[in-house]
C-alpha cells in the first residue's frame, strides 16, 4: 500500500491541482505503458493516458480512501481501452471464463517443451507482443496487471469488477492462450518470428 | 492420493500457485505434488517463463511531462470544486456553468454553516451525484457490464 498516492490523491480531491499533478508524474508511465500494449499504439496510448486522467480529476469527489488509488486509476484506463476497441470493432466477444470444452485440445503438459532456450530476448519480446495482440481484451489487460502492475488477485478484482476466483481462472487460462500461441509460432524459423 | 478427482492439478491451481495466491495448505499440499511431479513442474515452468517473458518487456513512457499538458486542458475546462473561473471559456459552457456555479455557491455556503465539516462537506453537491464508479464504463456484453453489479456488491476495497 503505497500511502503517499492516498495522500496526494485525497489533497487532489479537495481541489489541489499540484498534488494531482504529482499523481499525474508519479503514474503516468504505468498508465501509459499499460494502455499501450493494450492498444497497439503510441497515440491513442498518448490520448487515452490524458483522457484518463482527466476522466480521474473530474471524478476524484466519488473516490474514497478506501479504494486504493492505483487500482481506482487503472479502472478508469481500463474502461477508456475497452471503449476504444469497442469503437474500433476489435474488441471480441469471446467467453473468457467458460470452463474448456472437453477433449478440446491435446493437454498442454503433454505437448513437449517451449523453444524457450533457443530464442534470444530480443525473439521472446517478440514473441510476447505478438502474443499479447492476438488475445481477447481481457485475457490482455489481465496478464498486463498481473505480470507488469505486480497486482494481487485481490487488486486484479478490484480493478476488473470481478470475484477472485475469476482472477484465478481467467489469468490460467490467458496464460494457456499465450503458451498455446507460443507454440503455435514454434514451428517457424526466428526470420518468421520477427517478421 | 492428493488430487482424488484429478491425477494433476489444473493450470488453475498451477497458476495461482506461481503467483503465491494459494492459500498455506494448497500451496504446501501443491508443493508436494510437484516435488514428485515432472509433467506439472514443467507446466509451472512454462509459466515461470512466461513471467520472465514480460520481464524483459522495455519499460514505456510518453516521454513528457503530461503533469503539465493535463494541467493546461484542466485551466481550459471547468468543472471541479475550487476551480476559479479564469478561463475565458468558462462562460461560454452555459447552461452547463450555471449548474456548476451553483453548486459551488452551495457548496461554499455549506461549508460555511458546517465549518467543522471534513472536506467532503465542503465539495459542492451537484458534485454528489457523481457515483463511485468511475467513467467510461460502458456495457458491451459481460465482460465490459461486471464491473458495476461487482463493484456494487463490495469486492472494491
Ligand atoms: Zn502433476
């Protein structure tokens, strides 16, 4: 718990533009960074980062101490991201909890190992984005707030709207899919990899 | 035997016990399974490179200050307690600015009557109306919707 953001966040509630602007400093890489990857790009990630912390000036007389600040923001950058991709037609509507169908697939445990120690860092980053840009929204935005935020389950559901246990199977199985895609582009040769 | 419906755990448990979210008898119990267990030990790995994967994501930034350019767009708008109307197009939101104005003229008249009040008491009421969800959240299908019934119901905290 960082209280220092719950400090300036409440003195921003009252009205004091300089404490938002440390907000603004103190989180604006994270909440650009993160509605980057979730947007595919610099510009959009450069307006709906402003946007969204317009969106949280304005709306910061709802926000209670209560609600940590990071996770209160990063439901306002989430929710500026879906709309967007709504807006764009890209957002798809995929079940991302219904438990697998069964004997969908081969069990993945069984499928032999990632090429991992073959490939250069520069091959998994790329590897990774093209990963990332091909999974629904919200295996995207889950897998973002887990592994880049550092957030607990108990945050993840804060700033999602969802139950716990729904954190618990929706990051295993967002985690699945990139294997699964992963292994998908194993087969290629790194030239195709980074293509 | 540990896992009677199963012979291994799921990627559900895997994953949460990766991310030290099992409770101290799962996880204990897990760590057993594992200890004896190739095929799950490589499955735990897989997502322990996965983690490492995004470890090696470059950090992002705007690269500028954005502190400054939000600072200027909220000089150009209105609409938040305590802001004097300097802009020159403060005017030009009417109807719009004569709510704001009187709320604020509320507001501080309530501050006034309740000068022991806590800040809140001192935040115009229109501003009251604002609900605890924050904005832009838009439905389109389940999993644009849940945040409003799940926030609702408490899990924010
Ligand atoms: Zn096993």
């Amino acid at each position: 718990m960082d209280d220092a953001d719950e400090a300036l966040a409440l003195r921003a509630r009252s009205g004091e533009r300089e404490a938002f602007a440390s907000l603004v400093r103190r989180h604006q890489d994270r909440v650009f960074g993160f509605l980057l990857r979730m947007l595919g790009n610099r510009e959009d990630a450069m307006d709906l980062t402003q946007d969204a912390f317009l969106k949280a000036w304005n709306a910061l007389p709802g926000w209670r101490p209560e609600a940590r600040f990071t996770t209160w923001l990063f439901q306002i950058a989430r929710n500026a991201a879906l709309d967007l991709l709504r807006r764009r037609g890209s957002l798809q509507f995929v079940s991302l909890d219904d438990p697998p169908q069964q004997g969908d697939a081969q069990d993945p445990r069984d499928a032999g190992p990632l090429p991992e120690e073959r490939l250069a860092d520069r091959q998994r980053i790329d590897l990774l984005q093209r990963a990332l840009a091909a999974l629904p929204a919200g295996y995207r935005e889950i897998l973002l707030l887990r592994e880049l935020e550092n957030m607990s389950y108990t945050e993840i559901a804060a700033t999602l709207g969802i139950q716990e246990g729904t954190v618990k199977s929706r990051l295993a199985r967002a985690r699945a899919a990139v294997l699964d895609n992963y292994r998908h582009h194993a087969g290629r040769s790194p030239d195709d990899l980074s293509a | 035997m540990t896992y009677p419906h199963e012979l291994h755990p799921s990627d559900e448990q895997l994953s949460a016990y990766q991310d030290d979210e099992l409770d101290a008898a799962a996880h204990r119990r897990l760590g057993a399974h594992l200890a004896a267990c190739p095929r799950c030990t490589a499955r735990i790995a897989d997502f322990a490179a996965l983690s490492a994967d995004f470890a090696l994501l470059p950090p992002e930034s705007p690269g500028v200050d954005l502190a400054g350019v939000i600072e200027g767009r909220l000089t150009a708008a209105p609409g938040r307690p305590r802001t004097t109307p300097r802009a020159p197009g403060w005017y030009g939101l009417l109807p719009l600015g004569i709510g704001a104005a009187a709320s604020l003229a509320l507001g501080i008249a309530l501050g006034v009557a309740l000068p022991t009040g806590g800040a809140a008491l001192h935040r115009p009421v229109a501003l009251t109306v604002f609900d605890p969800f924050p904005p832009g959240s838009l439905c389109a299908g389940r999993d644009a919707c849940y945040a409003r019934g799940a926030l609702s119901s408490g899990v924010m905290r």
